[in-house]
C-alpha cells in the first residue's frame, strides 16, 4: 500500500491518484484535498495542521 505525498495517510489498493513528475519522481495523492493543497495552494504539508507531518514535527519540540 502506498502513502499520500502530502497527509501521510496510507492509500487502499485501487484507489487515489499518482502523478508522475518530469524527474521521474512519483508522487501519490488519497484525496483531491491532498492534490489541491500541494499544486494549487502551493501548502508544504509540515506547516498544515492536518496532516501527520505537522504532528510529528509538533510533538518533537
């Protein structure tokens, strides 16, 4: 199973949506929300404070 580029949620088999940049690098999205916050709104998801990547940053401090 894949996890999402952005939240970290882990993605169910037949589902989500993988993009492909021209580095060849793979990025996997679960939602259209996780999508949208990362090319749209140009988020990075250790400063959005849903995602699990907030929390592990957060609670290192």
């Amino acid at each position: 199973m894949a996890k999402c580029s952005f939240c970290g949620e882990q993605i169910s088999k037949g589902t989500g949506k993988l993009f492909v940049k021209n580095d060849g690098r793979q990025l996997n999205f679960c939602s259209m929300k996780c999508e949208k916050n990362t090319f749209k709104l140009k988020r990075k998801p250790h400063t959005t404070r849903w995602t699990k990547t907030f929390h592990k940053l957060k609670n290192k401090q």
